[in-house]
C-alpha cells in the first residue's frame, strides 16, 4: 500500500472550525512518541526512508517508511505492524541499529470522505496539518485530490512541506548547539 501525504503548518483553530463546517467527522486525540532508528547498514537521512515504533496509549506499532516517490508530497510505500515496544527496541538495537531521533505530538484526528486529518501539535515545532490517503494506484489522481482538499483550507499547494518532523527536530537541535 502506498501513504499518500501532504503536510503544511496551519492554525488549528482556523482549521477546527473550517473542518467542522465542512463535515469533517473528529476521530479522537492521540499523544504520540515516536523514536526513530538508521540502519547499521544504510544511512535512511541519505536513502529517503524511516523506520521508527511509534507508541500510542499502551499501543505499539512498527513502521518502515520507503523512498518518497513524487516530487511534491510525501507519498511512500508504508508498511506498519503491532508490536511489543520494548521487546521491538530490544531487538532493533541488538541488530545494531541506532535510535537517531524521538518526536513528541498531540495529534487530532477527523475524517472527511476516504481521507484522515491530523492536526499535530509538535513538541518543539508548532502546529501542523497532515492530510493522507492510502492507495495502490492512481496515485497522482489521488494526490491532486488532495491538493484540491486543502485549498479549501486556504493552503497552498506551495506551502506543503515534505520534510519529516524528524528531520525538522534534529535540525532545531543543530541549531541550538
């Protein structure tokens, strides 16, 4: 299955309020930790790709994220599995792998026709949107789906941002120091 995402910084009070005139249906409030890990083997900054175990209230899942495969969103194959945080790590660092990152977020959730809303509050960041899809074709269609949908939040398709949150903390802290 491919994720088809588009991310941009936006008020989350605009947003609620034009979300909700719309239609769109809340799903609920996550906290989210994800810690991310690279490769002994390969180096995922380089290779474009993520793995991390992201934990949701008690709930642990393993993610690997491939190689972004269009130029203007974040769409990428995803594959995602429960697992036992603490044993996954165990396992994860006995193979050598590195923790290279942790991201803290409040993520809201709403869905609006085959589409999931995330309005994330990051640890250190601000305030974003993410809107995704899943797909295992047409995937230009449905990524012009959803540039269309979030123009009629008033953000523009050049406001996206394809760089992770990851990405996005690690640099604030080469920043700091």
């Amino acid at each position: 299955m491919i994720e088809i995402e588009v991310k941009a910084r936006a008020s989350h009070i605009f947003l609620r309020e034009r979300l909700a005139a719309m239609g769109a249906k809340p799903e609920g409030i996550q906290e989210h930790l994800d810690t991310y890990y690279n490769s002994p083997v390969r180096d995922f900054s380089i290779t474009d790709e993520a793995l991390r175990i992201r934990s949701v209230n008690g709930r642990s899942v393993l993610t690997y994220k491939g190689k972004k495969i269009d130029p203007v969103s974040k769409t990428r194959p995803e594959f995602e599995t429960e697992v036992d945080g603490d044993n996954a790590r165990s396992i994860l660092i006995a193979l050598g792998f590195i923790e290279s990152g942790t991201v803290y977020k409040k993520r809201e959730v709403f869905s609006y026709q085959d589409m999931t809303i995330a309005l994330d509050s990051v640890e250190g960041l601000g305030e974003f949107i993410e809107v995704e899809k899943q797909a295992d074709h047409n995937i230009e269609d449905h990524c012009d789906e959803i540039f269309a949908f979030i123009e009629k939040l008033d953000i523009r398709k050049e406001d996206s941002i394809r760089t992770s949150y990851l990405e996005m903390v690690l640099e604030n802290e080469r920043k700091k120091g």
